[in-house]
C-alpha cells in the first residue's frame, strides 16, 4: 500500500503518483508513472507524471505544423530540463517551463529525490512527438556533479 503523507501519497504530489507508464517505458531510463488528470478526447491532456530518483525520458521533440508544444508545471521535488545546446535548468516546485514545438528536449528527476511535474500539451495542427536517443549517463552525472 502506498504510504500516505497528510492525505496524499507519499510520491507525485497532491496529485498522486498514478500508475506505472509503461505505454512509454521504453523511453525512459528508470521507472516513470503517469496519472491522467483530463480526458484528451474532451479538452487540453493534462497528466501528472513522477520520476523515480535518477529517471529521465530520451531526447525528444514536440511536432506540429502551428501550435503545439508542451507546458511543464513542477510539483514535487527537484528535476533537470534541458533543450539541445543549452546548459540545463534545474527545476523545483512551482517552475514552470514553456516547451515550444520543435525544440528538441529531455527532463527528468535528480538522482537523489523523485519528481513530479504536470505536463500540458498544448493544442496545435498535426501534432506528435519524436523519441529520440537516450540521454546518456555521462550527460546525466555530469549535471549532477556540477550543479
């Protein structure tokens, strides 16, 4: 049973943690877990997704042909984003962070402490994403030795 902390779970903030993504495991390193909050069919997808200690997804990129895109909103914990060619961010509750259509990016949980972020995908034409490679160990812990 999940241990319960002043009514909410222990792990993915007032949300909860949700069930395990296994629909997109393999594009992950390490265990994530998703918890859908919106009906897509309905509205704008909103999910809650938490990170073990040291997980994060493959590079990726939001598509679409106008709109698109994806809105982080951090909840518990603290995380890392980082787009191709930039230093990383470091992220903690109540960041949010605007990911527009194209850029090629990465997020995930530091390797001491889980994280959980909403993540909002932003209406647009023709939208997808592309999995990408792995972001590899040596990338990874070099943040968490310089930062």
């Amino acid at each position: 049973m999940e241990k319960q902390t002043a009514g909410r779970e222990e792990h993915g903030g007032f949300f909860g943690r949700g069930e395990p993504n296994t629909a997109f495991a393999q594009y992950f390193i390490g265990n994530s877990y998703l918890k859908p909050l919106t009906d897509p069919k309905k509205t704008v997808f909103i999910a809650n997704v938490t990170f073990e200690p040291g997980c994060r997804n493959n590079w990726h990129i939001h598509h679409a042909k106008s709109g698109g895109g994806q809105l982080l909103l951090c909840v518990e914990g603290e995380g890392w984003y980082q787009e191709e060619g930039k230093e990383a961010r470091s992220l903690k509750p109540g960041d949010v962070v605007t990911i527009p259509a194209g850029v090629k990016h990465w997020h995930g949980a530091k390797a001491n402490g889980w994280f959980s972020h909403l993540a909002v995908e932003c209406p647009g034409e023709d939208t997808f994403n592309e999995w990408l490679e792995p972001v590899t160990d040596e990338i990874y812990h070099k943040l968490e030795t310089e930062k």
